[in-house]
C-alpha cells in the first residue's frame, strides 16, 4: 500500500510539477502547510480563488491537502490525507464543483 501511495505521489509530482496561482496566495498556502506539517516536503500548490490543493510527500508517503481561504493571506486545511485525490472528494468537503474541476487539472 505505501508502494502504491509513494507511486501515486511521484507520478501525481511529474504531472503536477508546478505551482499555480497568484505567488502571494502560493505562499500562504505554503507557510500554512509548514506550520502544521513541518517535516513534508511541499511538491506543488494549485490554487484557484478562495480554494487551493498542495501535494506533498515524505520520505515513505505522500498525498495531498485541501485549504480554504479564511481571509486575506490565512488558509486552513479542509482536508488532508494520503494516496490519490479525487474531484468528488473535494465536492463532499466543500468546493464547489466548478473549482474542484479546475483545482484537479491535470492531477486528479
């Protein structure tokens, strides 16, 4: 399974090697991701309005977390796990599936 999780994630990493967004809320989303998982090392993040996903890994997994802006630059996590990340699972925490859609290509 862990095999399978760390695939996952470097594949996910080759599609998904960039961050998307403004820089300023690339950033925030970052710091925010540091502080409350200081040892992941953060792969991309992708964000689209008030949402963004950032795929991380460590030295034995790696998945990926969903913030929702709170204000201005301050994001909290809505979700956060290991393996793949699906569209329907953002939807179920709270996006809106137009952004779900965006905030999945090319990744999900």
């Amino acid at each position: 399974m862990v095999a399978f999780i760390v695939s996952a994630v470097a594949t996910a990493g080759l599609v998904f090697a960039a961050s998307v967004g403004p820089k300023a809320d690339v950033a925030a989303v970052r710091a925010a991701e540091h502080q409350l998982a200081p040892n992941n090392t953060i792969v991309a993040v992708h964000v689209v309005g008030d949402y963004a996903v950032l795929h991380w890994r460590t030295g034995h997994a790696g998945g990926a977390a969903i913030f929702k802006r709170v204000s201005g630059e301050r994001w909290n996590l809505i979700m956060g796990g290991g393996g793949a990340l699906r569209e329907s699972s953002l939807v179920q925490d709270g996006v809106p599936a137009s952004v779900a859609r965006q905030l999945c290509l090319p990744s999900c």
